[in-house]
C-alpha cells in the first residue's frame, strides 16, 4: 500500500473518549525553568554523569535524589543517581532524564510567587484512570509490568523531575514507592 499525502487523513477519527487534554509543553515554560531543563537535557545527553555536576553545582541546594532518605548535605546526588542506574554508569538515569523532560509537565504553586513544574505530567494523578494517550507516554519512561503494577496501586511510582520557576532544580528522584513486605 502506498500513501499519498497525509497519513494521519487515512486514519479513523478517535472516539471522544480516546482523546484526553494535551499536557503543556516546554514552549510556555518561565525562561528559567526553560534554562534549566535545556541545561539537564544537555548534559544528559553527554552520556557523562560528571557534566550532570555542573548542572547541579547551579543550584544553592542539591536536588533530591531520593525520597525518604537521608541525603548528606555534603553528598552529590550524582553518587545516589548512580546507585539507582542499574549497573549502567548512570546511562540509565541520565537516558531517564531525557525522555521524562520531553514529556509534558504539571504546574503547582510551591509557595508565594515560586510555582514548581514537575515531568512527567501525570506523576500526581491516578494512573489507573489514564486516557490512551497518556498511557503511551507512560509507557515511553516504564516497562509494562511497571505500568500494570501503577495501575493496581493507582499511583506513579517512577522517576518525577521537578524544577522551579525561579530556575531551581529541585528533584530527580522516584516518589509514591510501595515496598512489598
């Protein structure tokens, strides 16, 4: 077979259910969250974990690597990004970086005046009720076995990447992690 033109022209229209809103994309972002986000993206793409470091030397506090644990003030998270990279030098969680900012965000006052965007956009909703749409998305960043597992517990359990609208990044860490005991 053979298209001529467009082919999204040849393709069924979606039932008013399929379709779910449009997260924001990056193009409305403040400057400084957009500073930000281009300069992870950057640095992730190095494959280096260590350009990661300048990045995070930006900030006047580290961001979080890790929820619900101690983090030493004195400790990059580089070391803890590390740890959680699956044996991969931090490849992973660099590669993790990237395809979470190319996702769309979620926007929610912090405090007066700082408002915190946070990726992937659905990382505070209840994944059980995610549209199709959204579940591609989800299932560009997680394997499906993660997803149905998100899906039961109704909550996102994967890496979230917040930063705020004076430029801060604040954390690259997995939240909402259920411990099976």
């Amino acid at each position: 077979m053979v298209f001529v033109g467009s082919v999204s022209a040849a393709m069924p229209a979606l039932a008013a259910n399929d379709v779910c809103a449009q997260p924001p994309m990056a193009e409305i972002l403040p400057e400084l969250v957009i500073n930000m986000r281009q300069d992870i993206i950057r640095a992730a793409k190095t494959g280096d974990m260590e350009q990661m470091q300048y990045v995070v030397e930006q900030n006047e506090v580290l961001p979080i690597a890790k929820f619900n644990a101690a983090q030493d003030a004195n400790n990059s998270p580089l070391v803890a990004w590390q740890a959680q990279s699956q044996d991969t030098d931090g490849l992973y969680i660099l590669a993790q970086m990237i395809e979470i900012l190319n996702l769309g965000f979620a926007k929610q006052a912090l405090i007066a005046g700082v408002d915190l965007y946070t990726w992937p956009y659905f990382a505070d909703q209840d994944i059980s009720q995610l549209c199709p749409t959204e579940l591609v998305d989800l299932l560009t960043i997680s394997s499906p076995q993660a997803v149905k597992q998100m899906q039961q517990i109704r909550l996102y359990t994967g890496f979230q990447l917040a930063i705020g609208s004076d430029g801060s990044w604040h954390y690259f860490a997995r939240k909402n992690i259920v411990i099976n005991k």
